[in-house]
C-alpha cells in the first residue's frame, strides 16, 4: 500500500488535515506532485473511480441518507474486520486490573489493563475530576507514538518530554479532565509499547511493529484500524458502567493515527456523540490515486465501498469537527479541500450541516485546544 515517494513523516502521520467552514488555498500547504507515467496515474484513477464505489454517498441514494447509513455501516464494520473481531471473542468477558491512584490538583489518576480480546491487554490512564459526578467522557486515542498515552495524559518521562508535549497541546487527557471531563488516554495497539501487539521483531517489515500488526491482522479478516476501534468500543463498555461517567455524552478526540481511530470509531460506534479528528484527515487516495499515509490505516477494499469523506459521513447526525495544520505537509490542500466539501455535503443531508466544521491550525502536525475546545463546548450544549 505504500507509494514510492513514502517517506519516514509520512509513516508517523497516518494522514492529515480537512477543511469544510473555511477553506485554505492550494497552495497554502506542500504540494506533493506525481511522480508517476501518465499511465499509472489513469491505472489507479480506473480502479479507484467513484464509479466503483458502491456506498460513496450520493443525493440520489434510494431512500435517501438514512437508508444509505444503515446499508454501508455493516458493510464498513465488515471491512474493517470488527465482524471477525467479535467471532473470536464471543465467548471473552474484559478483564480489567486497577492500579494505584495518585491525587492531582483538581482531579486524581489511575492507571488500568484491560484485556479487549484474550491475550490482547490495553493499558489505559483514567483521569478523574474531584466530585462524584456523573462527568462526561472523553476517550483521546494517540497516533504513532510508543508512550503516546503517557503524553496525553501528562505523564511526563523527563522535562524534555514535557515541554515538548504541552508545545503541541497534546496533554489532551489533562485539558479534558480540566474542562469536567472523565478522561480516558488509551494506549493503541500496534503503536505503543505498553500495548499487546505484533512486534517486528524478525525485521520483515522495515522494523516497524505497527507494518507487522496489520500485516498479521489482514492474515486473520483483520485489520490494525478495525482492531484500534474494537480497543476503544471496550473501554467505552467499560467507563460507561462507572457511577462517575454520564454515557449521553462521549468525546472522542486523537492526533494523527488517533484521529484516524476516532473517525472510523465514530463511523462504527454510535455512542461517540462528538468526534475530533485531528491531523488525520484527507482522501485514502488523492485523483492520481495516491496514498501518503501510513500503510498500518489501509482497510483492503474500501475504496470499492468509498472514501474517507464518507467514513465520517457515518457520524451524522452527531457533531464533528476536523482540524489540520497548515504546515502539516502529509496532504494537499487540494484534496483536504476536496473530502471537507463532500463531509459537508453528507452532513447537510443529514439536515444538521451545523454539526460538521473544519478549523485550519497555524503550524503543523498537532493538537491545536484554542480550536477544539470551543467546538465541544458548544456541541455538549445544542446536545
């Protein structure tokens, strides 16, 4: 799935940016011309034509939005192999393990295991305001990052892991639970090393364990994106079930790869009443068919179901929001703009064209809270 111009960045992206209120120049971001024969490009344009895709939303659809949502959700779960996730774990109760909790100003920390399929443990950090509640949720899934939780969650390793952590905003665990949140930063499988996984230990794929856990996923009907999600379900099942926790209402918001687990978790999981992707969002596949992200998000086949634009159209009608930077780099403008105005669409057929907006971040691939706080502020409002 990787292209020939893949790079090193383009692996720690997983990919980037959208746009739908305010739309940026194309030439405002890097360009990434093809390097390609002509022939290649129409190649991939045949295969990977709109034509083909059975569920790309269309006004036309017979039976309109609603029908179009409950025809191609299944078939994404499929997809994504959450199907054949749930098969083998049918029979698996989640074990959880509490650790110690620690007191911080104005909210405690706990750190848990939890075992989503057998011999699959995800650790996850729980951060708690002071109070009984019952507080709203937020679930922050991390991108490629191998302690990407503790960062989230404002465990630091040393100073300098601090201070470049809160440069980027990417303590978002801590602003939630600061903003009355019950505030869960998970550890994503295939990514952190806390977290089950399969490692690339016999160096078969460029050294890259998060490459060798989709590559053994797809083996089994799997994938690491479908398998990120059923993560993420599983410990929703579980925060909802504390006395703390309101389940009306629940926050999903990731970076990078996270923000590629939060579109595709609120496509599949219907309790996620918000979803912030951040950095992570553009086409699978430009015009000339390319792809720039990370080979570990690739679903086989999805490009004969749609695109990415209507992955999210799945979250409607709850409230979206996508923010990219302008320096990211990871796409172009062209088709960030491109995938905002159909997620647009899809929303306004919906008939709540309010719940889907886009925000432009000044510098590059990374959180931005000025931007995305006031959105949850408001959507946890209008409901």
């Amino acid at each position: 799935m990787a292209s020939s111009i893949f790079t090193r960045r383009n692996f720690i992206g997983a990919l980037g940016g959208f746009a739908s209120a305010t739309l940026l120049p194309s030439f405002a971001m890097s360009q990434q011309p093809s390097a390609e024969p002509n022939s290649v490009e129409k190649f991939l344009g045949g295969i990977y034509s709109e034509s083909q895709q059975k569920f790309s939303f269309r006004d036309d659809y017979p039976g309109g939005f609603s029908k179009w949502q409950a025809d191609a959700r299944p078939i994404l779960r499929n997809l994504l192999g959450l199907d054949a996730i749930a098969k083998h774990a049918a029979e698996h109760t989640p074990k959880i393990v509490t650790g110690p909790t620690k007191q911080r100003p104005g909210h405690s920390i706990t750190k848990f295991t939890l075992e989503t399929e057998p011999n699959v443990v995800i650790p996850f950090w729980a951060l708690k305001p002071a109070g009984n509640g019952p507080f709203p949720l937020a679930i922050l899934p991390h991108g490629h990052d191998r302690i990407g939780h503790d960062s989230y969650a404002g465990v630091y390793q040393n100073d300098s892991h601090r201070e470049k952590t809160l440069a980027q905003d990417r303590d978002v665990a801590v602003q939630a639970v600061e903003r009355g949140f019950f505030a869960i930063a998970p550890a994503t499988r295939g990514l952190a090393t806390e977290a089950s996984g399969v490692p690339d230990i016999y160096k078969r794929h460029d050294n890259r364990d998060c490459r060798s856990q989709f590559m053994h996923a797809i083996l089994a009907g799997r994938t690491a994106v479908g398998e990120r999600v059923w993560d993420l379900s599983r410990v929703i099942d579980w925060a909802v079930k504390q006395d703390a926790v309101d389940a009306k209402q629940i926050l999903m918001m990731g970076n990078s790869g996270g923000g590629v687990a939060t579109m595709y978790a609120a496509a599949c999981d219907e309790r996620i009443t918000i979803a912030v992707p951040s950095c992570s969002f553009s086409v699978i596949a430009s015009q000339q068919g390319r792809i720039y992200h990370c080979d570990c998000c690739a679903i086989p086949g999805i490009l004969k179901w749609g695109e990415l634009y209507d992955v999210c159209g799945l979250a409607a009608p709850r409230h979206m929001l996508a923010v990219s930077g302008v320096k990211d780099g990871l796409h172009t403008a062209k088709d960030v703009n491109r995938s905002a105005k159909r997620v647009a669409a899809i929303f306004n057929a919906a008939g709540v064209g309010k719940n889907f907006e886009h925000k432009w971040g000044p510098e590059g691939h990374r959180f931005y809270k000025s931007l995305m706080w006031p959105f949850v502020e408001r959507a946890m409002k209008v409901g």
